[in-house]
C-alpha cells in the first residue's frame, strides 16, 4: 500500500469512526421509519460537495442534515445553509455538532409539508427579493419521488439540485421514451431541469448499510423549459395521471383522473394533438405531453 492510500484509509477511519463514535455516544439509533442511512466516507460527501459547485454567495437547502456529514462541508463552502430535518433527536444533536458554525439553521419538521421556497427565503433573503439557492442532499429513499416532484411542480427558486438517490431512481430521472424507467419523474425532471448522473454510489460507504445501490444526481435548472406550458398544475397531473397505471391507455388513464370533464373530452384533447387514444403514456414524448395539456388547459 503505498504512503497516499495509507493516509486515505486513516482520513476514511476517522471520518466513519466519528459517526459511529457520534451515533454510540449519545445513544442514537438509526430510524429505519426515516430512511437514516447515514453518509461515512467522504470521498463522496466531497463528490457531492464538488457537483454543488458552491462559492460564499450561494444559499444552500439540505434536506435530512441527519449527523451533519454534508452539512459540515456545506457550511464550509457555502454563505448559509438552511436545513429541514424531522427527526428531533438528530436536531437536539446537530445543535452540538454544527456549534462551530455560525451560518447554519436547522429546522425541525418534514420536508414533504414545510413551504421550502418561504423557509429559505425567510432565512436568507435580505433585501425583500427572492434569493435562488441550490438544493443539496442525500435524501431518505421512502420519499425521494415525492420530495422531488415537490420541489419540481412549485416554481420555486431553486438553481440547482445535487441530490443522492437510489440508483433506480437516478436512472428513472434521466430514462428517454419508451422504456420500464420512463415516467411521470422523468418528464417532470427533463421538463425542469438538465439532468445527469454523476457518480454510482455502493451501499458499503453508509450507516446503516441500504439494501441498494445509490447514485448522486444533478438537476440544474433550465430556468425555461424546453416546451411551452401554458398551465404547470395541468402539465403535472397529466403526467401523473398517465403513468398511475402503466398498463393503462390513455384514454382510460386520462378518462378517470379528474384532469378531464368526461372521456369524450379527453378523446378531443387527442385528436387535436394527432395522438391516438390508445396509445400508453410511456411512449409519449415531452413535446406530447406538453401539447395535451395545453389542450386540456383551454377547457379549464
Ligand atoms: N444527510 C445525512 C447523511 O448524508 O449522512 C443523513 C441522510 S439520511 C439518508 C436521511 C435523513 O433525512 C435523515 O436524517 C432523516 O431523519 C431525514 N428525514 C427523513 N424523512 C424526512 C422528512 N420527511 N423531512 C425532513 N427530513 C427527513
């Protein structure tokens, strides 16, 4: 082994030895219930921290501080952190462990009912004008899809988004048409931002170990879509009502949605778009989908 793998594996030791030592001093158990599998080697808190690509002006949201791994380093790099985490024994704790840190607010609640974008606006924001910020985290899988639909249906300021998520997420974010990983996540995905892979991430470098294999994601955001939109509530409940059931045509997808008066009107809304009532959500593209719902929105 030569000297510079010798001092990575003592630099990895420490760093897992302190969230270990951190978890077994203050008698902390990971909540399965929350998805806290926490991040040990920084190898990759720092492949996060380099896609975040931050600088002293940024403002930065973590969702799930947990131990404060990233949390540390986004203090670091960052102007101000602001951070939502629901379990309030990792609160009590962060309270100690981010003491030497003067720019960062935890916040005790869950991240699928706070209003994001009013948090860190009221946290950050300093002349009255929204503050865009970037949104960093190793998310709980139990509720990737619905955090990051969220974060993509509001308009909300967001600039950019590294994110660590199953592997099969990552992959159903950045699927192109016609596949099994192609749906609602991936048109709301393309549709908002730029989207890439940046690192397959192993389950031996977490606390507990996940069953699965992680990947870190970038989102950044195109500020304009590549399709017009005339109504993003409809465009997003199309897409999710044609991927509730795969199996489904989407005429009977769309049909019994509640995003249609009737099947009658849903026929009408295809035919406009040259789009055959038959045909399954997973072969549409973004351009369809972005003309159906246009077409629903001149009935609303
Ligand atoms: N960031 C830490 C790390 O990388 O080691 C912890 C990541 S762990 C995968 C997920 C974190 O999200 C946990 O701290 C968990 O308590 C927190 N969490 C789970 N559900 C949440 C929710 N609905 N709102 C806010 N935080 C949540």
């Amino acid at each position: 082994m030569t000297m510079a793998e010798k001092s990575q594996k003592k630099s990895q030791a420490k760093s897992q030895g302190k969230t270990k030592q951190l978890m077994a001093a203050s008698d902390f158990h990971a909540k399965k219930k929350w998805g806290q599998n926490f991040l040990l080697e920084p190898k990759f808190v720092e492949k996060i921290i380099d896609a975040a690509d931050l600088d002293k002006e940024q403002i930065v949201l973590e969702i799930g501080p947990g131990l404060g791994a990233l949390t540390r380093q986004l203090a670091e790099q960052a102007k101000k952190v602001v951070a939502v985490e629901i379990d309030g024994e990792l609160v009590t704790l962060l309270q100690d462990i981010l003491a030497p840190y003067d720019n960062v607010t935890v916040h005790h609640g869950d991240a699928m009912k706070v209003d994001l974008e009013q948090l860190v606006q009221s946290e950050a924001a300093e002349d009255g004008s929204p503050v865009y910020f970037s949104v960093v985290a190793n998310l709980p899988y139990y509720i990737t899809t619905p955090i990051v639909m969220r974060l993509l249906e509001q308009n909300w300021h967001w600039q950019k988004m590294v994110l660590m998520v199953q592997k099969e997420v990552a992959e159903r974010m950045v699927a192109p048409p016609g596949g099994k990983d192609y749906g609602a996540l991936s048109l709301g995905v393309q549709y908002r931002a730029k989207a890439s892979i940046v690192t397959i991430v192993p389950p031996t470098v977490f606390y507990p170990r996940p069953q699965v294999d992680s990947a870190v994601v970038l989102l950044e955001n195109r500020l304009e879509p590549p399709v017009a939109v005339d109504n993003e509530k409809i465009f997003f409940g199309v897409i999710k009502a044609a991927f509730a059931q795969r199996r489904k045509t989407l005429l009977n997808a769309l049909g019994n949605s509640g995003i249609a008066e009737d099947k009658e009107q849903v026929q009408q809304v295809l035919e406009d778009c040259g789009i055959s009532c038959q045909r399954r959500g997973e072969t549409l593209s973004l351009e369809e989908f972005a003309a159906i719902a246009n077409g629903f929105t001149s009935f609303a």
